[in-house]
C-alpha cells in the first residue's frame, strides 16, 4: 500500500486555533471531521490515517510549533519510509490572494519559517506544498500580526467552500499525482 504524508502546518495552543497561520491545521481537521476521523497525539504531532483505493494518507500536525516543522516531517518521513516524492506542506502563503490554491513541487521558503526548517531538515527544496492564500491585506510592518491575527467575519464565509476544494486536491494529490493535480487546482 502506497503512503501520502499529508502536513498541515500551524501552531499548536487554542490562541493560534483560528489564525491565518494555522489554515495547514484547520484544512486537515476539515478533512478529518469529513471522513469521521481522529487524530491522535504521538511523538512530535497528532496523527489521523485515512486509506483510500489502496493508498495511506498519514495527515499530520506538528507540535513543534511552526517554525520547527521540520523536525516531525523529517521524523515521520523516516518512520514511515515514505519518499519525498509522497509528503505534500500545506501552509499559508501572504503572496496569493485570500483562498487562491497553488500546488509547486519545488521552490524558496518564501520568508516562511515554517518552511524553511522543512528545507533545512530534509535537505531539499524539491518537496510538494500546497500554498493556501491569506492575501497581503497588512500595513507595512504589520505583518506578524496579520498572519498571527484571526480570519475577518468576511473570510470566515467563505472559508468552508475553500476546505471543501482544499480536500479534493489532497485526496487529487494522492490519487491522482502532483502533475494533474496541478493542472486541475491551480489558480482555482
């Protein structure tokens, strides 16, 4: 049986629950209160499992705080023998507008810590994220706030249709390939 690691990245702690920074964490809560999953606490994050047409998805939430993700992907990577080619980040991007969906298989960190440790940890930039946008609606200086400040009542609406869509490129992702999900999700 074929193994996905599915990364939601965030930070752990009610005062983060619903920031923009933890859209990696509320994307796979969605996924799991969908499929009647729960995720359970082990060693660096809390773990759900999902097969699906003879595939694994291992959704995973580090809590090692975002910006030392890295340590539970590369951990679970190992544990699990899964291939770089199956892990798939979903993390928050201020570059793309609010609720835009981009998949790369390659790339910077962008600024993002998060991702950064990830690069550091596994010793590559050739790894597949997904990139939710949360827009750069922020002043100069501000950014800190605005990425660890709670969605407005405005992107609240709209958020549970971009779950839904963010669900089907993951279960794309896995079984459909990077390739063809890209082609069918990005800029949607």
């Amino acid at each position: 049986m074929k193994k996905f690691l599915i990364v939601g990245l965030g930070n752990i702690g009610e005062k983060y629950e619903n920031t923009r920074h933890n859209i990696g964490f509320r994307i796979l809560d969605y996924f799991a209160k969908n499929e009647d999953l729960t995720f359970e606490t082990q060693k660096l994050g809390d773990i759900a499992t999902y097969k699906l047409k003879g595939r694994t998805f291992i959704l995973l939430k580090p809590n090692t705080y975002m910006n030392l993700s890295g340590k539970a992907v590369l951990y679970w990577l190992t544990k699990e023998k899964i291939p770089i080619e199956n892990l798939l980040i979903i993390t928050d991007d201020l570059n793309l507008p609010f609720g835009s969906i981009r998949l790369k298989t390659k790339g910077s960190d962008g600024g993002h810590n998060g991702l950064k440790d990830i690069q550091d940890k596994i010793n590559t930039t050739k790894y597949n994220r997904f990139r939710f946008g949360i827009s750069d609606a922020f002043n100069k200086g501000r950014q800190v706030d605005y990425v660890l400040g709670e969605w407005s009542s405005k992107e609240n609406e709209r958020l549970s249709e971009r779950f839904e869509k963010s669900v089907e490129l993951i279960k794309s992702f896995v079984l459909s390939g990077i390739n063809n999900t890209m082609n069918a999700f990005n800029g949607k």
